[in-house]
C-alpha cells in the first residue's frame, strides 16, 4: 500500500491495509511521500503480489503510467495494480487500458477491495 | 437548590437530586465567561458571520479571477488555497512537483506569484485567510511584502495563517521540518504578530483536519485545545505575556454531520478555552479568554454517489456551525468528492450560508439552542470527555511528546477504521453509498462541470520561475538566503530576514532548502 507523491491524506490508505490484513494478507505500508521508484523496488524487494496506490491529489495522470513503465522496466508485470483516490471516470478508464488492474473510487467498500483482491491474486 | 439526600447517589458517589429542570443549567448569557453560549452579547445580531469559501487552482492568475467572482458574488472575506508543491515547501519547477502544480490549490513559488495571487484586491479592506502550514512564515512574509507595495500599514491588515504545525504531525501530514524547529517557526510569527500586526491571527488552531483523518468529535476537540496549549506554553517560553498574544489565536473546527454533536462541540470548546487561559494562565484580558474560530462543512462526509445530496448535508452542517457561533464559515461544494469547486458548485455553497444568513432567521437570537435538554447534556459530556484527553495529554509530557509516542494518531487511526466497519456492517448509514441506491443515471451521475486542471499550469509557473531567475539580483538572493539560515541557526526572529529573502525574489524552494539545511526534515513513523 503505497502513497505516491506529495500527497498526506492516508486515511484511506490506513484503513484498506487495516481490512486488507484483517482478511489475512500480509500488507506493507510503504508511508507518504514515496516516488514511483521508491514504490517499484520496495515492492521487488517484499517480492508483493499487489501494489495498491492511493493518490487522491489529482496527480494520478503523472503517477500511474510511471509506475507502470518502472514494473515493465523490471520485468514485474506479473505485480497487480490498483488505484484508489480522486480518479474521475475518464481517467479511471484509461488507467486500465494502460493495465491499471481496478480503480476504486470513493464510496468503494472495503468487502468489495477485498473480494476483487482474493480473486485475482492466488494465495502465495 | 435542595440538598440531595445523601442516600441517592451515582455510583461514583455524585449526588442526585429528587429532579432536574432549567434553573439548574445556570448558564451565563452570550458574552460573558466562559463564553459558552457565545463571545459576544449580540452574536450576529452585530455582525454576520464572514463568508469565506476556500479557494485556489491552477495558477494564481486563474486564482485571482475566482477571488474576484466570489467577492463580487457575496462572499465577505478570502481564503487561499495552495497546491501541495507550495504546502511541502517545492518550487513549481522541482522534480517532486511534476504533475501536483495547480491540482490542489494555487501555486505560489515566489513574491511574484502572491502579487499576481492579490492583484486588484485591497489587503486593506478585505482581511485574508491563508491555509500554510510549514511554509506558513514565507507566505506570510509574501502576503506582507505585497501590503506594503499596496501602501496598506501592516497594523491595518486583517486576517489569519493557518500556520498549526502540530496538527499536521497528528492528521494532515503536511511537515517539513521537525516538531521542534517547526514550533520555533511558529514561534517567530506569534512574536512577530503581536508586535507588529494587531489585527492579525498567526495561528489558527485546527481540529477540521483531525476530523478528516477520522477522529470523533471529542478528539478532534480535546487535541485541537491542547496544540493550543502547546503553542501557548512556547510564546510564554518567549518571554510574551499571555495577553500580548493569546487575544490573536484563533480556531479552526469542522462542521460535521451529526448537529447537536456538532453545536455542544463549539459551546465546549470555548467553555473549555475560556477556564484554561484564565485559571491554567491568569490571563487577564477578556480578549484572551475568548475563544474565536472559523468552520468548514465536512469534506469527508460528502459522497461520490448521488452528488446533489451533498448540497443538503453541507446545508445542514452550515446550520450547526452558525447555531453554534462561529465567526466564519466555509461550505462545501456538492463535487466535493470529484474535483476543486466548478463555479456552479461554489456559487450554490456561497447561496447556502446567504440563504441561512439572510432567509432562515436562525442568526437573530443568540445560542437559540441554549437550555435545549439534550444539547445542554451534551455540551457537558462533551467538555468532560475532552477534558479528560487533554489531561492524558498533559500526563505524557505535552503533545510533542504524545505525537512521538503517535498517541493522537493511533487514536485517529482506531476511531476511523472503526466508523468504516460501521459504515460496511451498515449500523451506519450514509444514504445512497450503503442504502438509498437510486440506480437513476441522471442523480447518480458525475456532476457536469466538473473543473479539470492540466499540465499547461506547470508549464506556465516553470516559464515564469526561469524568467524570475534570470531577471532578479542573484548576489542579492544568496545574501539574504545566508542572512536568514544564520538567523535560523541562532536565536533571532527569522520574520525579518524572510521578508528580505521573499524582496529579493529568493523562491519558496529556495529558502524552504535554506531551513532544511539547517533544520533537517522529519520522517514520521506510520501508525496504522
């Protein structure tokens, strides 16, 4: 669970890693202010199955095809992911073309991250 | 009042008396101390509430035309947004500013920008409302330097700088520096304020923020009065007298959606504020003792579904907050949850509270509420709890030293996941999130409208900041920027040495790297 820029809100973030470890998934927090390098090799390094990014700055345009070019770059394509934050619609849309795997938006449940999680992501 | 007899009592050993009714609520009236139905005798009887909607995007150019649209429109005072390069102390052309300029507020990288940010508006007659943490001094030192061009004596002007480092530690996480150096910062403005700005408040002691991060009202109460108490306890380390300052903090408090929650959490606050500077430090002057704040309507309460409902919730938290006395007020726009306010959106959150003002007759009494049972009970509960926190808190040394041990922030951190499993078991409802899904395109869809901030922002501040550069005395830059790390490094107020820097056109980066060089920068330690 990564902040992405110099975005603070983590309330969101905090919380999903909550959830997420209540439901038995081992969640790193990788905390605020993380650039997409940063993010890509903690997550070489934990050996994640997942990177979730929570952006709700608006930066989401800069961010995500960055963090997508670092995965490809270190051949981790087989690393899910998803995006959480202030994304409208349009946006959400072309996220996933670029192979952003989902992108909740607010009102998103925490069952539904969770349920979208288990059932992309075989158990390690 | 009868005696009780002492064969009835609570288990806890409180007498209870044979019945309750109004002449044991003995409350002094609005204006008189502890202030708990209100500061002033008359309310808004005398003076209105000041209408003061959040507000900066893109570039400060496009900025100032909405200061203008809102001012022309009603609104009788100004608050300035800025974009997280500008919170965190980056120019617009810093790598970690790629594409954050402008999404979240106005940029401002230098004098320059804050001249364009006021151009046409008289800092004499409109008092000015800037939301900066700990970039607070350097933008304050700009605000102040573009009065000076006006002509407008700094005694004159009327405003308040956010400016609360200790809350950003605890929810909003907008830090640079560490606690300590921060507080120093803070510090030099509240020195320097009371000397030389009279009518203006250095600090404004925040709880909004404490809520958003998901803390109960009580929380967002208890730790909102005891950063105050921090910052009180440093100005007297100064060498201020109590009165020299305390009658220039000011207060800042969310609007949220429970009602009577919400109004017994001002009436605490300022019953709590009001016995602290009195009996915790013999303050003197009725002005100290006088708690004033500004409130804004939930942001957090506002919902992505069904967007129009979010006019209704902002109507109903405007409402607390005016029935519970604040002096100024900042509502919501209903694509709150999609992007910064369209104009549409904004101008009916401006219609909102001139609807209340002048349609709905609740600012003709004051406190109308008071004697209500139920708030009454409230605020009393209210203050107790709040006051036990605030005791904790000075139990473990202070909240510098809570924030180290991540006491408020774990305390956050439990209170919000815990409302978000009430939300998902659906003991709590939020209409049309988890109950009251219309599944009726037209007010389910996305607001129309909606305010898209591109890159072309980025491009033009980065233009301006190479022609800055080039244009200005560099020699001159370097010397202030020496002149105030020195400062920084000793004891003196750096105030002074900021506003040469922000003269010389030195840029916010610029000094900001000048202070971490001295001051290191602070990494938090997570509490999940």
């Amino acid at each position: 669970m990564a902040k992405p820029g110099l975005d603070g809100h983590d309330r969101g973030a905090k919380v999903i890693a909550r959830a997420l470890r209540d439901a038995g998934m081992e969640v790193i927090y990788t905390g605020l202010r993380q650039t997409p390098e940063m993010i890509v090799n903690a997550a070489l390094q934990e050996d994640v199955q997942v990177i979730g990014l929570s952006i709700l700055s608006g930066a989401h345009n800069a961010i995500v095809p960055r963090v997508l070019e670092l995965l490809r770059e270190k051949e981790m394509t087989d690393v899910m992911l998803i995006v959480g934050g202030i994304v409208p619609d349009e946006d959400a849309a072309a996220l996933k073309r670029q192979g952003v795997a989902a992108v909740f938006q607010p009102g998103a449940s925490l069952e539904a991250i969770v349920a979208f999680i288990k059932g992309a992501v075989p158990v390690a | 009042m009868k005696s009780a007899d002492p064969e009835f009592t609570t288990i806890s050993g409180v007498p209870v008396e044979p019945l309750y009714g109004p002449g044991d609520f003995p409350i002094p009236p609005p204006g008189d101390f502890p202030y708990t139905r209100g500061i002033h005798r008359d309310m808004y009887r005398g003076k209105l509430w000041t209408m003061r909607q959040f507000s900066g995007f893109a570039t400060p150019e496009e900025t100032n035309l909405r200061y203008h649209y809102l001012l022309a429109q009603g609104q009788t005072g100004l608050s300035v947004a800025f974009d997280l390069p500008t919170l965190m102390g980056y120019d617009a052309d810093h790598a970690l500013s790629e594409g954050e300029v402008g999404k979240c507020g106005a940029p401002v990288s230098s004098l320059e920008d804050m001249e364009i940010l006021f151009r046409g508006i008289p800092l004499g007659e409109v008092s000015v409302s800037m939301t900066i943490n700990s970039p607070a001094s350097v933008l304050w030192a700009m605000y102040l330097a573009v009065a000076q061009q006006q002509g407008v004596p700094w005694a004159h002007l009327s405003g308040t700088l956010q400016n609360d480092i200790l809350k950003e530690y605890i929810a909003q996480k907008e830090y640079i520096y560490p606690p300590r150096a921060s507080m120093r910062l803070v510090t030099d403005t509240i020195e320097f304020g009371a000397l030389h700005t009279p009518k203006f408040n250095p600090v404004s002691v925040s709880g909004y923020h404490i809520r958003e991060a998901g803390s109960t009202a009580v929380q967002e109460l208890a730790f909102t009065l005891r950063d105050g108490i921090e910052y009180v306890d440093w100005a007297l380390q100064r060498g201020l007298d109590i009165d020299e300052f305390a009658p220039r903090l000011s207060f800042f408090f969310n609007a949220h959606s429970d009602f009577f929650e919400e109004i017994a959490k001002y009436r605490a606050a300022r019953k709590i504020w009001a016995h602290v500077c009195r009996e915790r430090y013999g303050a003197k002057s009725e002005r100290s003792l006088k708690l004033r704040f500004h409130a804004q309507t939930a942001g957090c309460s506002l919902t992505w579904q069904q967007p129009y409902n979010n006019v209704v919730r902002t109507a109903l938290q405007a409402m607390a907050a005016v029935l519970g006395g604040a002096q100024s007020l900042h509502t919501n726009s209903l694509d709150e949850a999609y992007a910064l306010p369209g104009e549409h959106a904004v101008t009916i959150a401006l219609r909102t509270q001139q609807v209340l003002a002048f349609e709905s007759g609740v600012a003709a009494a004051p406190d109308p509420f008071g004697g209500s049972y139920f708030l009454e009970h409230l605020t009393l509960s209210t203050e107790a709890a709040a006051n036990r926190y605030i005791r904790q808190i000075d139990e473990m040394g202070g909240m510098i030293a809570a924030i180290e041990a991540g006491f408020p922030q774990t305390e956050i951190a439990s209170a919000s996941y815990r409302y978000q499993r009430e939300i998902e078991s659906g003991q709590r409802t939020i209409v049309g999130v988890n109950r009251f899904q219309s599944g009726v395109s037209q007010s389910d869809a996305q607001p129309i409208e909606l305010l898209r901030i591109g890159e072309a922002a980025t491009r033009r501040q980065t233009a301006k900041l190479a022609a800055l550069r080039a244009r200005r005395d560099n020699g001159n830059v370097q010397k202030t920027l020496s002149a105030l790390r020195r400062a920084a490094e000793g004891a003196d107020n750096t105030m002074p040495p900021l506003l040469d820097a922000v003269r010389a056109y030195a840029t916010l980066g610029e000094i900001c790297d000048a202070l971490r060089a001295v001051f290191g920068t602070y990494q938090e330690t997570p509490h999940i």
